[in-house]
C-alpha cells in the first residue's frame, strides 16, 4: 500500500499520527558501571618539530657544540665590522672534550676597538630578545699564546647595529676554561630579530667550545624549560609523559636509537645524535630532564625502552643478542627509579634528585608493527621476562595494538597493555566515536592510545606538499579529537592512558615535520590548536567515575563522568554538524542544582588559532540556568561543550 494511502486510512480510524522523535541525550546517574583511569589524559613527546631544540629546551644558541655539520660551524656567520679581518673554522684537532670531538677556532688577524671581529650565531629562527631580563651566557674557551682577551658577549640586532644586552670575560689562557656572563637587557620592545656575538678588539687565535645561552627557565631550573611553553602544558594537567617518542626513540638505524646512558651529566659530556626527522639532537634534554619535566607537571613518566628495532628496518635478533639492550633497559629503570644508593640510581642523586620517580609503565619500543621480521613477539617476552623478573610491580606495555593483525601482535605472552596508535581523519574518527571500544573485550589488555589526532584532510602529515599547510589543526579536526575524546572516556575502564600526537611545533619555515600539531611557537610567542583547548576541556573536567549515558535521535556524541568528591557530573558534548543542535537532556539518580556551567568551544570548521592570532578560537564560559531533571539544551554547530552540572 502506498504511504498516502496508509495516511488516510489512519486518519479516517482517528489514529495518533508518528511524531518524530525527539532529540535526547540521558544519562543515568544512579549508579557507575565503571572507573575513570586515573592516568587517562598525559601527553606524548619526542624531539621532532624542534620540539626541544628551538623549543621546550631552553637554549637560545643553535648548534652550540658546533657538531650539526662536519664541514662548517652551521648557523654561525663571521663577524668582522669595517677594518676587521678574521675567520672562523671548525677545529677538530682541538676537541672540546671525549663526547665534543670539535671546537671552532677563530682566528682574528685585525681588530681595534671600534672595529670588531668575530662570530655571531642566530639562534633557533632568531634570539628572543624580552624587557628587563637576564640572561645567562656561558661557553668554554682558550687561545693560542697572546690573546688574553677580552672577550665581548652581546646579544643585539641582526644588523649589528642596536646591542641589546653585553657583558665582557677576559683572562684566556692556552687551556680550556669555563667562562660565564649575565647579560641583562633594559625596558625595550621585544623581538626575536636579534643575534648573539662573541667578538674581539684585538687580533688572536681564540677556540670556542659549547657556547650556551640560556634565558630564565621554569623555576630558574639549571638546563631548564621554556617557562611560556610548559605552563602551556601544565595547564592541561597531563596526568603523565610519554617518553623519549616516538621514532626518536628508534632512531633510523640502530646507532642512532635514544641512547639514555649518553644524554646524562654535563653538558660538555653529551654528544647528541642524530634524529630520525632530519636533524641533530643535542640531547641538552636528556633523561634527567625528561623525568624533571614530568615532575614540573605533576605526572608520572611513562617510559619507553628501546626494543631492538629501528626505523629503517635493522633488528636485533631476540636471544642473546638482544641481552644488552634488555640490560641497558633494567639500568633505565633503574635510573629512574632506584635508590640513591643504587648503581644508576645514585647517578640521578649526583644530578640533583635523590628521590625515586614513580613508574608503572614500561613500553617495549615503538610502533613494532613496521618489524616486518616478525621478531616483536618474542624481542616483547624477553623484555617482559627480564623486567618482570626484577620489578614485577611494573606494567608492560606492547606496540602492537588491536589494530594491527593478530600475526603482528604479541602472542606468547598477554601483555598488560597495548599502545595502540590512530592517526585518522575526522570523519573516521566521528565513525569510531561510535562504539569502536564497545567491541574491546574487557578480560584482555588495557589500552594505551599513545598516538592519536584527526585530520582535516587525508592523511600524509609528512608529505612534502602538506607542509605549506597550516601546522596546526583547525576546528574541524578538534570535533573528531573531541568525539574521539568521547569514546575513550566512555572506555577509560578500558582505555587506561591516550595522548595525543605529536604535541609541538615550532611554526617557522623548514623548522617542521609534521602537520598537524597541537602547539604552535616560534622564538617569542605562543598558541594552542583548537584541539588543544578541546584536550584541555575535557582533561581538566573529568571525574572518576563513568556514568551511563546515551543519545537518540541527534548526531551529538556524548560523554558523562562524575566526580566522586564533588558530587559534579561532567556532561561532554560534541556536535559535528553545521547546524546548532537541540537536545533534551535527561538526567536520572541525581538531584540537580538549577544553575550549571557550560564551557564552549565553538567556531566556523575552517577557523583556527595561528602564530599571528594566537587566541581566535578559545573557549568561553558561560551560565546555564532552568537546570531540571528534564532540560533543552543547544549545542552550537561545530561545537564541543562541556557542562558542569552541580548536584545536592
Ligand atoms: O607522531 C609522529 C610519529 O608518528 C611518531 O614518531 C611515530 O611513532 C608515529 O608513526
């Protein structure tokens, strides 16, 4: 029968016609079904979009120990003003130390006051010059027989011609000696268009080795942290780190892998080495400053030890080949969390911290499943074997999730945990949002989602081409983090830990990698992606218990925790759609106060946050009232929200 027929028929036997339903999300407060993992939000790290170097590492001066290039003392340029001669060389012969096998000799055949000559370096794309600041110079120098100095330190205009700050050492002798010198600068307007400068007045031969240039740090920690970027991350509230990658842990080649042992002690002992995304790492953060960031955030690390493959391919054969690595891992742990009085712990105790960090999460490698040798699974046992014998209170962690083939997973053991990684577009992610962990079986592994971000376009973050692309995310893609958000809160008595990846960029041209990124920097400034604040949203507002709730008849995804303490129910709510979306929200087994908090982020798809406007798409607070069991809500288009909802 045809639908009009059916209509009239209905209508002739004074029939209720089919309203359409409406809009509603409910949520049953009445009981929990299960826990928030109280590590559910932490963060991801690895050197990769000068993340460290020309980022969260404080050092101003680039290529400091002069070892980013074997033929030239790269991003350093000879200073010589009119009437000065002089030239500047790498100078092998003259290591610095055993790890620096380098220094750079400059030698000056004419100088006179007025008419100096020497060297400047340009920092990481430019030296941040700030008001009323000290900063704190230092570098390793001597020179050949003659030449005492001085020796003038400044920073100032890229031209040469306005000094910001300098200050003067003398007293070099034929020998390597330390030297520092405070440079303070006055009332000025702040720029990044500014170079630091050693120079002379006099002719010599000087050799200079490790120059360092640091502004004040975090809490003034000693090779420290920049302050604005880790209050950046501080402000999330990171319940913990992730550590050292990533590829960065890997390495291209096995050489080239995060060797732990040589990023410790001082500075002049650390050679670096060379990353897997196309530079240098000086290795200034080091594991002592990985786990002092942590501390700085009030996480936890989260420590992942090198497993025996790189990225291009080379695997160290499980057995006893793979003995050493397995050691070197033990002494990790070891480090990180032995007592003073232990071999390596005693080393963290020399370095400034005697007390142990807390550690629960050991993972085994990185993104094995690219081990086309098919050695993980039994590389994971013997690492399994060997830490569970010694610390068995620990939690190990395989790279190989459930979204790989089971042929690559680990098989022999059942891990504790898997990390499982999903880079994704938004619209695979608003799929997934739907129910991807409701498969998961809850007698299996935990997972760790320690990599994950959403795509506006498809996915090639390191193909040339996207690199003229904006190098953080826009609106759209925080919808499909926020509705992925969703899903593993819903999950988190399953889904354990998630981070999201990779976390920093530095946004000048050719300083990145990868796109897109959550936080965007140069030399001065500072930004959060839209879907840094959709992450902050949702990990500063979570409880600890999951509570039930379910959506019909809208697109809006949904996700409701409470807090035990507080008694507050944290309602999420993301809205895909371009239009603004009315829902009736229905809330059971708690008695609501009439006022609640709603926290907005919402904007055009296409807007987003960029180093030239750092704060267009923010989140905005804002009071809901009427608040009853049974109450409309709009959710705007594009939009994430996030209502507190107080009870009695
Ligand atoms: O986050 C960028 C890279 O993506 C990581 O280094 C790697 O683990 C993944 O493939």
């Amino acid at each position: 029968m045809k639908r009009a027929c059916l209509l009239a028929v209905a209508l002739t036997l004074g029939a209720t016609l089919p309203r359409a339903a409406a809009p509603t999300i409910t949520v049953d407060a009445s009981t929990s079904p299960g826990t928030v993992s109280p590590l559910l939000y932490g963060l991801m790290t690895e050197e990769i979009n000068h993340s460290y170097d020309g980022g969260l590492y404080a050092e101003l001066i680039r290529n400091r120990a002069f070892l980013e290039d074997a033929a030239a003392p790269a991003h350093w340029s000879a200073v010589q003003d009119d009437g000065a001669a002089g030239t500047m060389a790498l100078d092998p012969s003259q290591a610095l130390s055993t790890a620096i096998g380098t220094s750079v000799r400059l030698e000056v055949t004419q100088a006179s006051a007025g008419h100096r000559a020497g060297m400047a370096n340009e920092g990481y794309w430019g030296i941040p010059v700030r008001p009323n600041t000290r900063y704190h110079a230092s570098f390793f120098a001597k020179a050949a027989p003659g030449f005492t100095g001085p020796i003038t330190v400044a920073i100032e205009s890229e031209d040469g011609k306005t000094t910001f700050a300098t200050g003067r050492v003398s007293g070099v002798t034929p020998a390597w000696k330390p030297y520092e010198v405070t440079l303070t600068t006055a009332a000025l307007m702040p720029t990044a268009k500014a170079r630091f400068v050693l120079t002379v007045d006099r002719p010599g031969t000087i050799w200079f080795g490790l120059v360092s240039l640091f502004p004040p740090t975090y809490k003034n920690q000693a090779n420290g942290f920049r302050p604005d970027l880790l209050q950046m991350l501080i402000d999330m509230r990171p319940k913990f780190l992730r550590f050292p990658g990533g590829n960065y842990l890997e390495g291209d080649q096995i050489a080239d892998r995060f060797e732990w042992k040589k990023t410790l002690g001082s500075l002049s002992e650390r050679p670096g080495h060379m990353a897997p995304w196309g530079y240098r790492s000086t290795d200034g953060l080091g594991l002592y400053e990985f786990l002092l960031w942590a501390e700085n955030m009030n996480a936890e690390p989260v420590l992942a030890v090198y497993a025996g493959y790189s990225l291009k391919g080379a695997y160290v054969k499980p057995g006893p080949d793979l003995e050493p690595y397995i050691q070197d891992a033990l002494d990790e742990i070891e480090y990180v969390t032995g007592p003073a009085s232990s071999k390596w712990g005693s080393l963290r105790a020399k370095a400034g911290h005697p007390a142990p960090f807390k550690l629960t999460y050991v993972e085994v490698g990185n993104e094995d499943f690219f081990d086309r040798s098919g050695s993980y699974n039994q590389r994971f046992v013997q690492f399994n074997t060997a830490i569970k014998a010694r610390y068995p209170h620990l939690q190990v962690i395989s790279t190989v999730g459930f979204e790989h083939p089971e042929n690559q997973r680990v098989r022999s053991v059942t891990p504790d945990v898997v990390d499982e990684h999903y880079y994704r577009t938004v619209d695979a992610f608003l799929k997934a949002a739907r129910g991807q962990y409701d498969k998961y079986d809850r007698k299996g592994p935990k997972i760790f989602v320690g990599e994950w971000g959403a795509y506006e376009t498809p996915f090639e973050p390191w193909n040339p081409r996207s690199r003229g692309e904006a190098p953080t995310p826009n609106m759209r893609a925080a919808i499909g983090d926020a509705a992925w958000m969703t899903e593993m809160e819903r999950n988190s008595d399953l889904v354990i830990m998630n981070c999201y990846a990779p976390l920093l960029v530095n946004v000048n041209p050719g300083a990145r990698q990868w796109r897109p990124n959550l936080i965007g920097y140069d030399a001065l400034r500072v930004y959060g992606s839209p879907s840094y604040h959709a992450i902050k949203l949702f990990a500063t507002h979570v409880g600890d218990e999951i509570l039930k709730a379910s959506a019909s008849d809208t697109d809006v995804l949904v996700s409701v925790t409470r807090d035990s303490r507080s008694r507050i129910l944290y309602v999420k709510l993301v809205n895909p759609g371009a239009a603004d979306a009315s829902v009736q929200l229905n809330v059971t087994g708690a008695a609501l106060r009439p006022t609640a908090t709603a926290l907005t982020l919402a904007a055009d798809p296409q807007a987003t946050n960029s180093i030239d406007s750092l704060a267009r798409v923010v989140p905005v607070t804002s009071q809901v009232a009427d608040v009853k069991p049974r109450f409309a809500y709009t959710v705007p288009a594009n939009g994430i929200v996030v209502l507190a909802l107080e009870t009695r």
